[in-house]
C-alpha cells in the first residue's frame, strides 16, 4: 500500500515539474532553462528523440548553454548514435 501512495505523489511531483516547465515554455518558448529542463524531463521518462529535439533548439538559442553538448552526447550515447556522441561530447570538451 505505501508503494501506491508512494507512486501516486511521484507522479504528481512529475506532473507539477512537467506544468511549471511548460508553463514557462508557453510564456517564452526561448527559454534556455526550461528548454533544458524539458529535455531533462523526456530523458527521464524515456523519450530521447523528443529529448533531443529540445536540445536541438536551445542549441539554436544558446549554443554555450552549461552542459548542453555534453548531455545532448550522454543522449546520443544511450541511442546507440555513437558517432553524433561523439561529435557532442568534442563540442562539450569547452564546458566549464
């Protein structure tokens, strides 16, 4: 019974995350913060092309985004896009 409640306040958390990430896409859909946290999101639940879609379009907003080419090459990575990680991971070897 406590894994049930368990779950069920996991899937609320999701869903409020999920509400405050595309509330703030709404209000500005060039928001590198949320864009990153909207990729975060759908690479937590599985959903890496979409992930990288995201990642896509920050890389169009702000290329220099912290993290942004190295988890863009953890994603590619996990796909089996070994050569995409690649080229990722050599364009995230300036992050800080």
């Amino acid at each position: 019974m406590s894994f049930l409640l368990n779950r069920r306040r996991e899937m609320s958390c999701d869903d409020t995350h999920w509400a405050a990430i595309s509330d703030r896409l709404r209000a500005d859909p060039k928001d590198p913060d949320a864009l990153f946290a909207c990729a975060a999101y759908l690479a937590a639940g599985h959903r890496m092309t979409e992930a990288i879609e995201s990642l896509d379009n920050l890389s169009e907003i702000a290329p220099e985004y912290p993290g942004l080419w190295r988890f863009k090459a953890r994603l590619f990575r996990e796909m089996g896009e070994t050569e995409l990680a690649s080229m990722c991971w050599e364009k995230g070897s300036h992050d800080p």
